[in-house]
C-alpha cells in the first residue's frame, strides 16, 4: 500500500506532455507518481482508491499492489473496500 500521488494536487498543464528534456519528463514524474512508475514499468499488479479528501477537498487515493499473477486478489480486495 502506498499514496497514489507523490503530492495532494497537480497543477493544470503540469503533465501537458510538453517536455524540454528527457530529465524533465522524468523529474515531473518521480514528483507526481513516484509510487506508481515502479508497477507500471515491472508489469505488477497496482490499482488506486478513494481514500478520503484534503482539507481543501481534493481527493486522495491510495495504490494496493500485488505480485505478479495476482490481479484477481486485488480486484477481489479493492471491492471489499468500496
């Protein structure tokens, strides 16, 4: 279980997809998602869910992980807690 955002928000146009250098697209992301890059370049099984809100209301999310193959367990998990 980790946070699903490295940060309460995202700025608008923050991850726009316009990038000046390769170190940028990564430093943008390991601010925003440092959590979640590991799962999505290994393959692993990761999903987020609604885990309450800040004080000024945004949502937070968190990530449940599992091994590899284990995709069932995590969507069996994640309806438990909806």
């Amino acid at each position: 279980m980790t946070p699903t955002l490295g940060r309460p928000t995202i700025g608008l146009g923050v991850l726009a997809g316009e990038v000046t250098s390769m170190d940028d697209y990564l430093r943008r992301n390991s601010e925003s998602f440092p959590f979640s890059f590991l799962f999505n370049v290994t393959g692993w099984a990761a999903l987020s869910v609604p885990a309450g809100t800040t004080e000024a209301g945004h949502p937070i999310g968190v990530q449940l992980a599992a091994r590899p193959g284990r995709e069932l367990a995590l969507l069996r998990l994640a309806g438990e807690l909806a």
